[in-house]
C-alpha cells in the first residue's frame, strides 16, 4: 500500500526522502536538513547532472503573481528549502506526476519553503504548505501553460460567475467547478487542474487535519476544508482564508494550519 503523505510521521517521510535520492530522483543539499526540514536541490534525474531549481524533472519557480503577461516577474529556478519532510515527500511526487502525465518542465508557485527561526509559525512557516500558481511544459508535441488565474480563476461561465471570475454575492457555498459546466471553455485546463485536485485530495489534507482516507477525496467545489482554489464553497472577501484570497493559486497543506 502506497503511504500517504499527510498520513505518516516525519521519520518516516524522510525515509522516503532519503530512497528517492537513492534513486537519483531527487538531490538534498548539504547539510541536507536543519532542525528535521528538508532542504532540496537542483537535480536534473535524466541528465544525472545539478540544474537550478530540477526536483524529479521539474523546475521550481516562484511567480507572485501568476498572471500571464508579467512572465518577467518569474524567478530563475529555486528548489524548495526547510519543508516539514511531509511536504518534501508529497511535492517531489507532485512534480513526478506533473512531469510524466503532462509533460511540465516548469512549476510556478507563490509560496513553498518554509522560514528561517523566527519567522511564521504556521502551515507555511514550518514549510507544510505549497501555493501552486502555475505550469508550463509541452506533452506530445502540443504545448502546455495553464496558471490558475488566467485559466481558472478569472473564467468567466455564462449563469454561474461575474465578467470577472467572482462568485457573485449571495451565492455561499453553492459553487462548483466552473471548468466543467456547460459554456466554459473548450481546453485542457478543466482536466490539468482536476488532476491535479485529486493529487491534493489524496495527499495532502482535505476533509481534517488528522488521517484521512485517500480513497475518498472531496471534488472540486465541494468543501474540502483546506484546499483553497477559485470554486471553493468558503466566501470570506477581503480576507486570506475564502475563495477570493485564492484566485490565482491553489493551496494545499500537510497537518493543520497553525503550529504544529
């Protein structure tokens, strides 16, 4: 059985870690973790050589934004440091399936190392979360560039959102997955993201902060209560916590929110 990200100890996470560089899919530096975070590396797994920012095929990018036509504001290619080993675990294996089933080379994020002593003391400080933004590669030929501002968040489905992408006022938790409903656009975002869903659903948490079943994820638009995207059911504007705050990026946490 397959184990879970979200439901195994930190030991037994770095256990995995430590296999995946015995597979020279992955490179940590050096020292290779501080206080039990794990600190990756730029490793190209094909070419078996360093490269800027490669975890498992994949180069990490940071892009605050995320917003197509501002590509100059992309980040030159950082592997992530000081993640709970957890979330290591889980994002190489994010940026596995990426790169086999859709051919991603490139990885955008908002958000994914945790901080230095005396920084957050959250889900993100202690390197537990990732903010996906984005990616780009080309599968079979054809390219592929889907972030989830331009492709998700601001789409605009005749009879369930606004020109500008909101929820209208008033709808609460009534949403779902715009990308699927009649009138949204023909393209291959509504699968990429709905792959990429799942993956988030099955490994990192979803319904609790405890262990979960990974044989019964939540959907996109149904209340999964950490995976934050555009179609989630929590409204909160003006704050960081409801689909508003999440427009243009996907979050996904191992454990809960605050310290743990």
């Amino acid at each position: 059985m397959a184990l879970v990200p979200r439901n195994i100890s930190q030991a037994e996470a770095r256990e995995v870690i430590d296999a995946f560089v015995a597979e020279r899919l992955i490179k940590l530096e050096s020292p290779s973790s501080t206080t039990g975070r794990i600190n990756l590396d730029g490793w190209n797994p094909v070419t078996l050589e360093n490269e800027p920012g490669n975890v498992a095929g994949v180069i990490v990018r940071y892009w605050p934004t995320g917003k197509k036509g501002t590509e100059s504001q992309i980040s030159t290619g950082s592997a992530p440091d000081r993640l709970d080993p957890r979330n290591a675990m889980a994002f190489v294996l994010m940026c596995q399936m990426l790169n086999t089933a859709w051919g991603v080379t490139e990885l955008y994020h908002a958000g994914i190392s945790g901080d230095r002593p005396g920084g957050r003391n959250d889900c993100h400080g202690q390197g537990r979360a990732v903010d996906f933004v984005g990616a780009r590669g080309n599968l079979f030929g054809a390219d592929v560039y889907f972030t989830v501002f331009d492709d998700w968040g601001r789409i605009h489905v005749p009879g369930l959102t606004t020109a500008g992408g909101d929820w209208p006022a008033g709808t609460g938790g009534n949403t779902s997955y715009r990308l699927l409903a009649d009138g949204a656009p023909d393209t291959a975002a509504w699968q990429f993201f709905l792959e990429l869903y799942h993956f988030a659903a099955t490994n990192y948490q979803d319904r609790t902060d405890g262990l979960e079943d990974a044989s019964d994820p939540t959907d996109i638009g149904k209340k999964s209560r950490f995976i934050m995207h555009p179609d989630h059911p929590k409204s909160a504007p003006g704050t960081l916590h409801g689909r508003e705050a999440h427009k243009g990026h996907i979050h996904m946490q191992i454990g809960r929110t605050g310290s743990a």
